[in-house]
C-alpha cells in the first residue's frame, strides 16, 4: 500500500540495495536524525530507492525506526531517475557512481542504453556517449581507474595508453608531475614502447628511470625524437657558450627546419646596445655550427 509508514532500521537494511551508488552526500545532522527531521526514504517493491546514508547515519545512532514512503511499482529507470532527483548532484557524480548506474540499468533491464535518457540528471547536460564512457572506464585496469576517478589523467588519454604494464600507472599517480605533464608522459611513453618495440618489462623499467630523473618528460622526449633532441642539446650548448649572460636571446626556426634564426634583446640606452652587438659578433665565429643544425 502506497504512503507513509515507519519502518525498523533492520526492516529498511533486509531491502533490496541495488541503488546503494552514491558516495557524495553526507547524512543530515544527529540532531536531525534524532528529530525525525530528514526526507522520508522511498521504498519500491522491496527496494530502498535512496537514502542509504541516512540508513547508516540511524543505525550508527541507535535510532530503532525511520519514516518511509511507500512508492508504486515502476520501471528501474524510473527508480534510477527518481533516486538522480533526490539526490540532486548533477554533474558531480564520481565515475564509480556512474559506473554502479550502468550497472543497476544493465542487471535491472537490459539496456544500459537507458542512461542517456538520464544523462541531464547526471552530467546536467545531455550526453548521448555517456554509457559508452562509462564502459570505457570500466575497462580500464585497476589503477589507471584510480588516477582518471582522482582526476590525474582525462578518460580519453587514459583509454589510449591502457595496454602501458599498470605498475606504470602506480608510479605516475605519486609523482609531483601536473595535469597536462602527466597525460604527455603517458602518450611519449606509449608512443616509445610502441616505435621501439619494446617489452612491458623494458617499459615499466624506462618509465622509472624517467620518473626518478628531476626532468621526467624530457627523458622520455629524447627517446622519441632522438635527432630533434640532439639538435636542442646542441643548440642549447652553443647559445650558453656565447650569449649566456649578455641578455640576447637566439630562436631557432621550429623543429630547426627553415634557414634562419631570430635574434632578440632589448636596450634602453647606447652604452646598453654597444653591449648587445658586441654579444652578437660572438656569433660570427661559430656561425657554421648554427647554421650546421638546420635541415
């Protein structure tokens, strides 16, 4: 019979708890609790819907009854929809929860396609790839999950370099690498082992020795572009060799591909600018292995 009713803790516990994937919500105060001051539970068909943190907030205080509402039987959609309501979080759900949404449609009726009809109630805004995305993530390893649910890695790069040994993955997620240097060090890493052929164990080894070097990207970088790091290596050399110091600043073209270089410094007086074309004729001797980096 549909309505209010109350209903032991340990009555609400034996329900169903299909719908028991949120994390995010804390539960009302004890005071409230205590009270009765806290939003009925809705229970359909032996399912508690939502409200399992208040559940578990009762029991952790001895509360012995909570007040219940008693719903009509109705399609797991709609549960889900209605618990997405009560709920209230759009757009902040975590990718476990999500991952239990797909799940509870998938066990519940067959048709986890089912969540883009609910992708405003989760993501507040609709998403038509959303059950696609969620079972991307549900098939990354163990660790990669961790780091694109703590938000170190975006779920595409994630997917890209999944085939990377996890102990990889283990070892990123403590470095002090940020956002973006993290996501490029997985692609160089992935696009490394896949050029070079190399085994999981050479690349779980290759990943640490970068990682334990102070300029982790870089060391990967030169095992990439091995002739475009040398070039930098040389070009960074000469430059502190006869300009370091003298505020002149030498561009080669990108990737050194062009035939020319740009030179650039600034004066604010003619003791200043003698300074800087005496710094410039240094060049005039080493001009050959300037232009020697060009191709």
């Amino acid at each position: 019979m549909a309505g209010f009713r109350l209903f032991t803790t340990a009555e609400i516990d034996a329900l169903g708890r299909e719908l028991d994937i949120f994390s995010g919500r804390r539960a009302p105060a004890p005071e409230l609790i205590l009270k009765g001051l806290y939003p009925p539970l809705p229970i359909c068909a032996e399912t508690l819907i939502w409200g399992f943190h208040i559940l578990r907030a009762a029991q952790s205080q001895k509360v012995r009854q909570l007040s219940c509402l008693i719903i009509p039987s109705c399609p797991a959609a709609q549960l889900l929809a209605l618990a997405l309501k009560l709920e209230n979080r759009a757009g902040s759900y975590s990718w476990r929860e999500k991952e239990k949404m797909l799940g509870f449609l998938a066990a519940s009726e067959g048709r986890p396609e089912l969540l883009q009809e609910l992708s405003p109630l989760i993501e507040n805004h609709p998403d038509p790839r959303i059950a696609d995305r969620i079972a991307s993530f549900s098939a990354l390893p163990g660790e990669l999950k961790r780091l694109v649910e703590e938000g170190q890695i975006d779920l595409r790069s994630a997917a890209r370099v999944q085939s990377l040994p996890e102990d990889v993955f283990a070892r990123l997620g403590s470095s002090p690498l940020s956002f973006s240097r993290r996501r490029q060090f997985l692609n160089e890493l992935f696009e490394v082992g896949g050029r070079l052929k190399l085994s999981g164990r050479d690349i779980s080894s290759l990943a640490r020795r970068a990682l334990e070097d102070p300029k982790p990207f870089e060391t990967i970088h030169r095992l990439r572009f091995p002739t475009l790091s040398a070039l930098e290596e040389r070009f960074s050399a000469l430059e502190r060799e006869l300009l370091k110091g003298s505020g002149v600043r030498l561009h080669p073209p990108p990737y050194y591909e062009g035939e020319a270089f740009t030179v650039e410094f600034e004066f604010n007086s003619p003791k200043t600018l003698a300074r800087k074309l005496n710094a410039l004729r240094s060049l005039e001797g080493r001009i050959d292995a300037l232009f020697e980096l060009l191709h």
